[in-house]
C-alpha cells in the first residue's frame, strides 16, 4: 500500500497555477483573490473525501476524518497555502497538498483507525501581507491576541478581519484546534543543508532559538582629510571590528550556533566624513536556549570590549528574543525507525526558520519533516524539489500518521 | 613694527555679522545676497587703502599694490569669503581679512617694495552651492573649464553665471592673475594636529594625494536561519573582513597615510537576510605621490585576497584620484626663519585637505600658513580658533610677504 504519487503530482501543478508567476514560481499572498482561488481547490478535494471541514475565526481550515473513538485527541497535519511576492510553488503548499493524498490514501484504502485525523490550512504564514509570520497558528494558540491579528492592516491599509471577511473566511472560534495527540508538518528545508548532504528525509528535532540585537557605536564625524587616524572616534571602525572579532568567534565554535549582520548603516554617509555613528543587526541562533543566552552575553562582552578600546559608545538593544523550540523525541524516534525500515536516507536536525509547527507544539507532540531544497533556494522562484524527495516525504508523512491514529488494518509490506 | 591686532579682531566681528547664525557661526554661501554683502564690506576697506581692485570673470577678487617694478610678477595672498551652511566665522575668512591687515600694516608704514602685491578673494571655494570645491581658483588656473563653471547649477536650477551677474560680480577675464611671484595662504588647519601639539603655526608643506574607490562584494542573499554559516556567500563578511584588514594594515604602517571607509550600503539590508551585496568606499591619502599609488595597490591586493577566500565576487571602481601637491621648499624654509627669529612654536605639516592653495600652486611658488583649530573643529558653528594664535599667523603672514615683495625699509625689532 502506497500513497498514489502521480494523484499527489497532478494536484500539486493544478495549484501551481493560482497565481503561478511568469517564472512559474507562485504569488499566492494571504487572503488575497489568489489565496480564495486556492482554499476553494483545497474545499473542493476535500469534500470529495467526505470530511468534515471547519473554517476559524482565523480562516485557518480544518477538515477532520473520526476514527472509531471520536472522544480522543485528533492527530493534526498540514501546512499553509500562502506565498510571499514571486515565491516559490513548494513553499507550504507541498505539506497542504500531501496531507490530502495521505488522507485519500487512508480513506480508499479503507484503512481503521482509532484516533480522529485532521488535515489543516493555515492562514498567513509567511508573513508578507500582513507582517506578522504565523499569523493563524499563532492566533489559534494564544501568541496573538485577536483583537491586534484583526487590526492588522497591510500596505493597502485593509485591515485582516476585513479581507478576511471580504474572501469569505471568516468562520467561528469554536472551530480552533485546541489540543492535538500529534501535529506533523511536513515542508521544504528552504536551506541547503539535505541536498548538500545527499539526504532525502530531513527529521527537525526543534527550532533554533533567535536572538536579534541593534547595536549602536556613537563616535564624533571628523573630516577624513585633516583628522589623523590615531586621534579619530571612528564609529564603522569599531563596528567592523566587533563585526568581525565575533565572526571569527562564532566560525570557530563549530558547532549550531550561527551569526548574521544583515542591516547596517552609517552616518553621515559621505566619502570623506569619518563616520560618527554606526547600527548594525546582530541576528544569533541556537537551539538551546541556556547556549543561545551565552552566545548573547559573549556578543555583548566583545561589543563593550571594542567599545573601550575604541573609545567609542556602544548601545545594545534587543530587538527580538524567540526562544527555541524542542519538537517530539518520540515522534523524532519514531520516524527514524520508519526511515530505517524503508530504507530512506535521512539527517536529524534543526530548522533555522520559524514555521506553524514552532506555535503548535504548544498544543501537543509535534515533529517537522523536511525535504530537500534544490540549491537550498526557496521564497523565490526558482525554488525546486525533486519528486523521488517528495514522494519519499509524503509515504513517511503517510506512514506515521497511520501510526498516530493507531490505524489496525495496514500493511507497508 | 607689527601689525594692528585691535583692527583686525574689528573686521573679523564686523565680516562674522553677515551671515551670522543662532549659534554664532556663519552661513555666507556663495553668490548668495550674503556673500554680495561680504564682499562689500572687503571692497570698502581696499578702498580705503587706495588699492587697484579687480573683478575677473568668475568672481574672483584682486586688490593691487604696486611696487618700484610694476613688471615683476606681484606677490598674492588672501582667502576666500563663502563658507558652508552653518559653517565657521574662521574657515576663509580668516586668510581675507589677515590679507587685508598686513596690506594695511604696509601701507600706514609706508614700506617700500619691488614686487606688486595683490591680495584675493576666491569665489565658492567650499563648493557647497556649487558642488565643485575650488571653483573660482579651479578656473583660473585652467583645472576647470569656462562653460563648465558656467553652466554649473545649485539645488534650486540657478547656474552659476546667472548668480553671479545676480550680485554684481562678474568681471572680465582679463582681471585674472595668470603668474605670480608666490602665493601665500593663511587658513585654520580645520583639524586636531596643532592644537594637540600645542604649536602655534602650521607650515603647509603640501597637500595630501587623495584616492577615492568605490568596492563592491557580491554573494548570495540567503535565509539567516537555514544556511549554514559555512556555506553561505555573505557579501558583507567579506566587506567587514577587506575592511578590517586595510585598517590593521594602514595602522601598522604609522606614516602619513589615513584610510577612511566613509560610505556604506547593504543590500537587501532585513535583519534576517545574509547580504548578497556590499558597497562601500576607501578613501586613501598620503603626501606622496608614488607612495599612494602603492597603497592604492596594497589596498586592490587585499580586497582581492579576501573576495578568493570568501568566494565572493569583487569590484574595484576609481571614483577620484587627486595628486598630491608639494609646495615650494624655499617658502617653507622661509617661514621656518621667521618662526625661528620670533619664538614662534611651528610644527611642518601636510594638508589633508583641498584648498586654492593647491590650484595656485600651479601659477608660481607656494605655501600655506595654518594656525590651530580649536579641539581641532570646523565647517560647523563651534569653530574657533585662538587670538594669540591668529596674531602670531598674521605677523608671521606680514613679514613673509615683506620678504617677498623685496621691502627695503622694514624693522621687526
């Protein structure tokens, strides 16, 4: 028994094409004509499978199959269907469109279970419509208060509770989730971590934690021409150094921890005016939060340390702090002993990038899977799988909600 | 016999009122109506003093004394009168209207002498309004081209030919001075050197080369959080790491060379996006001429070296390259006596900045006199620089130009 990977292929390039871009990559933001044309195609396979489908005060969409005790927790899977601008047909999508082939799977094949099944849609993800990423399952799980997700207004200044009733998603609180046996998400890397490695199956034991910092150096602006450098209180000069001291510190740890300077600017900003203040980004990662906290205090010692040596001022101000997220060990076991069973290549690791299953796993055991990343790119249009990567994806998807839903009548074999 | 230190401290507050600013610095730019009331206030004390003025075509004003020899080349000192917005009362002023006392000093002594002397006033050499610095001694001496400078426009569309005949100022071509027996500026050193040392006078041997190159390293922009650190392109390490090393290398070499990295842009420059693309600029100076092309090398050779080990792509762009200018050995060891005979404390130095000097410098022997800015600040409204020091710059710059002009009838003692 197997999931049918040309159904899965087929469905996947029928929503490629809502919003597909000239590149054929997607533009499928949030609550967008777009994303209604999408959700309406989702509806649409779901209801031939006979679900029961639910829309949240969110407009995240549940479609729910009873197993044979409907009092137990539901096992939870699925992703999202939104885009960032000129974004990739993979991104989310693939973990939305796989969950409805292992549910057609389970159900054509007749398959008993204990346990209810329910795939889910979330809203807003990514992010770019409405700046908040994970806007649905944070919502849904207490991170977000309704009244500020509601508020919210994009670029246009159209406001989520407004476009969300104008592509007519907006449903009833009671139709949340609010506790689940399991969630699994399955998605692409977006890095280039397994297809580097060789591996098809990635197993994501947590999110890293993310600390951002904006550090500040204020010296005094002096004309590069008369103004000896020994005497100068070059504010870039002491952020170049202390950019580069803890690059050079982290790049010797070896170890998870990663640095990235990704905003910078400098005033005045003329060729010939020494610099008087400086802010760049300081964006640290691990993913454990004891570790990631060292790493920040380490930071801020080398920061203070130039400082004085510079005879420049220094200001740290933390701008964002996500700790991290620890996912299932049962369910990470789990699927390395479907892995090794199947015979499917695999590296155990962490996700760099937040994703709906980070909020979800406050409602219960939850896991990620990752596939391959052709080049590691992703939220652009040339973002790529391989199809023997994500049919190999979806069958494990596939084989451990079986397991979750203590289905008694498969066999893989 | 000395020169009236009451009289100049006079003109020096009377010319500090036009234009004056709430913080008592000064905003006279040029061919503006301030700078036509600058220059009023100067013709009024050259005629008082009985001196053949000059108007030439671009603004620039001579005053003539004449000598025993009229045939002779005159001896020419002055300044400028424009500044930059909210500038210092000090900044070209100072040069014009020491010009002016040492004329006057001259004259009410009745000292006789060979060479003419002519005493100027440059237009827009800040090029604040005109963006090109030096203008009216820029064109003079053939470095910029007549209808270039003509047609030149400031931020509202006005040309500089039309704002000039505006105030009244354009004269004929034939006013210019076109070969001088020497040129003598004395301006504030608009930096820290003399102040710190605590000399009086600062004997301009030249002016610093100044090489200006714009670089850029282009990686690849990717997620923060799922490229390992090893395997990313970030364009803005590889800029933080070429940075750094010019610095060390500049510092170690404790020459005369300075290095500035004044200008920089990060691309796409969001806190969590490693940079697939830097710019930023070097700016490079040293007296000597071969010297600076070696570092501009030494510089190229680095950001070569650094784009190999980073796997990024650079680009080197020459924006500007000065040469330097050496001003005449003779003056300087003139200037050299008359500190020597009068206990005057000097310190022989290059100028890291542009002034007319260096323009001049190519119609006859020249040099420059500094006198200490106070904490070493200009072009902004706390300039200042002391009156001892002024009154020493001044006598320095009176007996100088007796030597000059050949006076036969002077008495220092």
């Amino acid at each position: 028994m197997e999931i049918n990977s040309k159904r899965l292929h087929q469905r996947f390039y029928q929503m490629a094409e809502i919003g597909k871009t000239e590149k054929k990559g997607v533009s499928r933001l949030a609550l967008t004509k777009e994303d209604r044309v999408g959700r309406e195609l989702f509806i649409k396979w779901l209801k031939k499978l006979k679900l029961n489908i639910r829309v949240d005060d969110f407009g995240n969409i549940f479609a729910r199959k009873e197993g044979s005790n409907p009092s137990l927790p539901p096992v939870v899977f699925g992703s999202h269907l939104d885009s960032v601008p000129n974004g990739g047909k993979f991104d989310g999508t693939l973990g939305v469109l796989a969950a409805v082939e292992v549910v057609e799977t389970i159900c054509e094949n007749n398959i008993q279970h204990d346990f209810p099944l329910e795939i889910v849609m979330f809203t807003n993800e990514e992010g770019a419509r409405y700046t908040q990423p994970m806007l649905g399952s944070g919502a849904i799980t207490g991170v977000l208060q309704k009244e500020y997700v509601y508020q919210l207004k994009d670029d246009n200044g159209i406001a989520f509770i407004d476009a969300l009733k104008e592509i007519g998603y907006l449903g009833n609180q009671e139709n949340r989730v609010s506790k689940v046996k399991a969630f699994i998400e399955l998605h692409i890397e977006q890095g280039p971590v397994l297809f580097d490695k060789g591996a098809t199956i990635g197993i994501v034991k947590g999110i890293q934690g993310i600390s951002w910092q904006k550090v500040t150096f204020a010296g005094q602006a002096d004309h590069a021409g008369p103004t000896p450098m020994a005497q100068r209180k070059d504010a870039f000069v002491s952020a170049i150094k202390a950019m580069d001291k803890i690059h050079r510190w982290v790049s010797k740890l070896k170890d998870e921890t990663s640095v990235t300077f990704g905003k910078c600017s400098v005033s005045p900003n003329v060729v010939n005016v020494v610099p008087g203040q400086v802010t760049f980004t300081v964006d640290l990662r691990h993913p454990n939060k004891k570790i990631l906290n060292q790493r920040v205090d380490k930071v801020k010692e080398i920061i203070l340390t130039i400082a004085s040596h510079t005879e420049t001022e220094e200001q740290i101000e933390e701008i964002s702090f996500m700790e991290p997220v620890l996912f299932s060990e049962r369910l990470v076991k789990e699927i390395e002993n479907i892995c090794d069973e199947n015979g499917y290549s695999y590296h155990a690791m962490f996700s760099g990038a937040g994703h709906d299953a980070m909020y979800m796993n406050r409602l219960g055991e939850t896991v990620m899977i990752f596939v391959p990343s052709v080049d590691g790119k992703s939220h652009c249009e040339e973002e790529e799988s391989l199809w023997k990567d994500i049919y190999q994806g979806t069958d494990l998807l596939f084989q451990l909600v079986c397991k979750e839903i203590g289905a008694y009548s498969y066999d893989f074999k």
